[in-house]
C-alpha cells in the first residue's frame, strides 16, 4: 500500500523531471528559487459543472471567474471525492477518503471529525512556514462529543493546524445561526446562552412547523425548526439572540475576514481556505445581487459568489501579492435545486443545465456528483489552457507538500497523488484511477471508462431523498459506462465487458483497502 503510493509519487515526480528536460519551468525549479507562493483555495458549496460561464453556463454570468479561467487553467475532469459535503471536506483537509473514516453530513453540532493530531493540509503547510486562515463554511464537526456553545470551542480547526478560523459552524440551513472566530461565537452575550438540539425543541423561538405564517420560503419537514431571519432551519436552537447572523451579510461579513487575513499576512507566504455558504440552501443573497440572474434566488446566489471571488482577487492587487499567489477555484459537490426549501430554482432553469453535460448531481454516483468547476491560476507559472486531465481535490495536499517541499510522512495524505504538473497545466496526465463516492457506494474511473459498484439489496435510497427529483444511480448490478462517447451515463455497458468489469471491482476493492 505504502510502496504504491510512494511510487506514485516518484513516478509524478519523474514527469515533473522529464518535463524539465524539455525545456519547461516546473515547480520543482521554481520554489527552490522563488519565495513560496501564498495559496488560496476558493471552495464553494453546491456549485455545478455547468453553473459557471467558462464552463457553458446560459442563466447566469461569472465574469470573474470568465477572467480567472482566461488567464488559468480550467478544467473538465477535476472531481471532488464525494456528492456531499463532509467527505469531500474531509478528503481535501487530509489528502485521504471520507470512507476511511466513515464521513457522512454531520449535525451542526456533531464532534470534530478531523481530530487532532491527524496531519492536514493547513498543518503541513504550517511546518512549511506558512500562516493558515479559514473563512466560512466549517460542516467538519466541533468539539469533543457534546459541545458547549458558551465556552471555548474546540477542539476545531485551531487544532488542526489553522493560525485562524471565522466559521459559519455547520450549513445555512443548521443551527447554530451564529459566527465562530477563533474559539468563540462572535457577539454572544453571557445573559443570553445558546443552546442547541438535533433530537427535541429547546427554548422558545417559532419553527416553520407551529408557525408557518412567519416563514419568508416554504421549506420540507427537515428544514422546518428554529426560525432565524425569518427562515426555518435544521435543528433546535435557544438563545443568542445578539449573536445570530443575517444571511444577507454573508458575502460582506466573509470576505472582510478574509481581505484582513490577507493584509495581516502578506508579507509571509499564507495559505486561506475560503469556503463559501453560496450556493447551497436557504440562497438569501444580498439585496444587490437580487434579480442579477434569470434563475432567482440559485442563479443570484451564483453571481453573488463570483462578486466575492472578484472581491479577493482584486484585493491581492490592492496588497501587491496577486503575482505570487496561487488560486485553486472549485466546488464540494455537484449541482442540486429543491434541497428543502421552495425557491423555484428547477422552475426557473429555462435553458440551463446546472451539471453541463453530465448526469445527476449532488448525493449522486454518476458524474454530475463529483465531477465539478476547477480554475487553477498561478500568475506567470499555469498556462492558459483547457485541460481534461482527470484530476482529484485530494491529491492538491501532495502536490502542494511537493511545490513548498515538505516530506509527508508514510501514513500521513495516504490517498493523495502529487500531480502538481496537472495542476498547472503542463501536462494533460494526472490520474489513471479515480474514485467517487456517495453516500458509501463508490465508483471507479479509470480513463474514460467508469464503472459503478453494485449496491446491496438493504441499501436503498435514504428516505429523505425519496421524494426528490435526484438521480443517485445506485442499482443492484454492476454499471459500466464509456464517458469517452457517453459522458451522460446513458448506456450501461456491464453485460458486453465482464472481464473489465471484474477487473475495476478488483481494483476498487483494492483501492478501498489501500
Ligand atoms: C441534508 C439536507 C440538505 C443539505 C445537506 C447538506 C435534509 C432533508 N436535507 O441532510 O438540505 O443541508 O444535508 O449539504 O435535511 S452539504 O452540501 O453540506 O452536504
Ligand atoms: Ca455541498
């Protein structure tokens, strides 16, 4: 296990080295020269293959991300490792599968998955000498099993190697409504504690089941409990009232943290993982961004996200660090429109197709789930390409160890590839194998060729998801489909190739094991 991941490693280095030979600059040569570039991974929530202009996008203009994918490179096969969330969290943070650790979408008030101690990207990029920031969306857990919103928060990401943290805690839609700086909820007044449940009602605030009068969006049973800014949420939730947040503020609230994360520390190399609440539901985007798209509330919130993503990289002109900063540009997950509450995002779609060609989406095994928008761009390094290298989130953990020159160790990234040359658009060759999963089903990529894992009889859709317009693409026989003519999943090829079959599920298993 341990040997092939090192020869993995040595083999993307021997392409690095290569390409040397032919004249290009790499990484390699570059860091050894030059200062360490500041890197920020801009991670937004929901966003789909085809939502985003570079990529095809018909109810909604992103001209900054039009501006970052015409100086970078942009990719067609760069995947998350997972159709959610939490694991595809997870996979970037630590360079491993969510399976490994059975990651599934968390509770706003579940413990800290990562726990500390475990190597992670910040942490490893720390010993590098780099100064590490978080901004936004967390869902990664907080905490030792029943956390205390009152006091200290942790452990969480300040123990796990972030020098700073501003969090929304879980999701949009979960209590607590509250920000986290560092170890505390901002604002919280000691006369007024939180208290949060995800199994009974505390306190007294309305909820969208015995007060649907105050609602602002209709929302399913789930999302139907504590009202906060007029929008009904996951979870219970009492107190804190001066510390609640307003969900309009968002784009505002998050990029001043970060515009101050990156003044503080422009003159060290940083490294800031801005995680978007956009697109993912309750879409309550600010009064300027409102009726700026054809497709309501989901396509303004696209807009106002690619408002923030401009916001920032102007902002590194402003501090003069635009040239040595590296952009990494990508989603957690594919598309999704009714996700709990009515805001006429399928109604509103007209022509667009919010996972481009593919199919399925969010929580699906088919393409659309993890195959999401990736803009690389390193002024003066990336080359102005398109690129369908195949191509995972969690291999940016060895691929970045290798450009600042930080040795992992054995056990530590285990499912991560460098691949940087990928990354910046030398080479079109990144991986061979790569594996999705949703909701513990996976599947394989290997090439063009994808092949699904048949699931087992008990296994059905969650109930939640019944009755919701989501192709997961779970059968009880194997798929096979070749993306290479059929990049829609259409034509199920298993009965015509058993050998090939058999040998990907060998693989799989294999790959699962590691
Ligand atoms: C689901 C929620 C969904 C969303 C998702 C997490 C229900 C019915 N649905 O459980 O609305 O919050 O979790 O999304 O509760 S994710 O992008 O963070 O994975
Ligand atoms: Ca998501």
């Amino acid at each position: 296990k341990l040997f092939n991941t090192a020869l993995a490693r040595y083999s993307a280095l021997l392409v690095g080295c290569s390409s040397l030979l032919v004249g290009f600059s790499t990484h390699a040569e570059q860091s050894s020269t030059a200062q360490k570039p500041n890197v920020i991974v801009f991670y937004v929530d929901d966003l789909g293959y085809g939502d985003i202009s570079p990529n095809g996008a018909k109810g909604v203009s992103t001209p900054n991300l039009d501006v970052l994918a015409s100086k970078g490179v942009s990719f067609s096969d760069a995947h998350s490792t997972a159709s959610t969330c939490t694991p595809s969290r997870y996979s970037l943070l630590t360079g491993e599968h969510g399976f490994r650790q059975n990651a599934a979408i968390l509770a706003g008030d579940a413990p800290a998955l990562i726990r500390p101690g475990k190597a992670t990207l910040p942490s490893m990029l720390q010993k590098a000498g780099y100064t590490t920031g978080v901004v936004g969306k967390w869902h990664l857990g907080l905490g030792d099993g029943s956390v205390d919103w009152n006091k200290d928060v942790k452990p969480g990401p300040l123990e796990i190697g972030f020098d700073y943290s501003f969090l929304l805690p879980a999701t949009g839609d979960r209590v607590p409504t509250v920000y986290l700086e560092n170890h505390s909820v901002v604002d919280l007044e000691d006369t007024d504690p939180i208290e949060v449940s995800y199994d009974h009602k505390v306190g007294n605030r309305p909820t969208g089941v015995e007060n649907p009068e105050l609602l602002r969006m209709k929302a399913d049973l789930q999302h139907s409990q504590t009202i906060v800014n007029g929008v009904s949420r996951i979870g219970s939730m009492r107190g804190g009232e001066s510390a609640l947040w307003v969900d309009e503020e968002f784009p505002d609230v998050f990029t001043e943290k970060a515009v101050n994360f990156i003044e503080k520390n422009k003159e060290d190399p940083f490294f800031l993982f801005f995680s978007f609440q956009d697109i993912h539901v309750p879409r309550l985007p600010n009064e300027r961004f409102k009726g700026k798209s054809t497709m309501g509330p989901r396509g303004d919130a696209i807009v106002q996200m690619d408002w923030m993503v401009g916001r920032l990289m102007q902002e590194l002109t402003t501090q003069g660090v635009a040239d040595n900063t590296l952009v990494i540009f990508t989603s957690d997950n594919g598309p999704v429109l009714d996700d709990g509450y009515d805001d006429n995002a399928a109604e509103m779609l007209g022509e667009h197709t919010p996972a481009g060609p593919l199919r399925g989406g969010k929580y699906s095994i088919f393409e659309g789930g993890t195959r999401v928008p990736m803009i690389v761009y390193w002024p003066g390094k990336t080359a102005h390409t398109r690129s369908n290298a195949l191509i995972s989130q969690i291999d940016i953990y060895a691929s970045l160890a290798n450009l600042v020159k930080q040795p992992l160790a054995e056990e530590e990234a285990i499912d991560s590839l460098d691949v940087m040359d990928a990354f910046l658009g030398q080479t079109q060759s990144a991986r061979t194998y790569l594996l999705e999963e949703s909701a513990g089903t996976v599947a394989l990529r290997k090439n063009n060729w994808k092949y699904i894992q048949a699931i087992s009889k008990d296994k059905g859709l969650p109930d939640w998801l019944g009755n919701k317009d989501i192709e997961m693409g779970f059968e009880l026989t194997p798929q096979l489909f070749d993306l290479t003519d059929d990049v829609n999943e259409q034509t199920n090829r298993a009965g015509q190739y058993p050998k090939l079959v058999n040998a990907l599920e060998q693989k799989t298993q294999q790959l699962i094991k590691n």
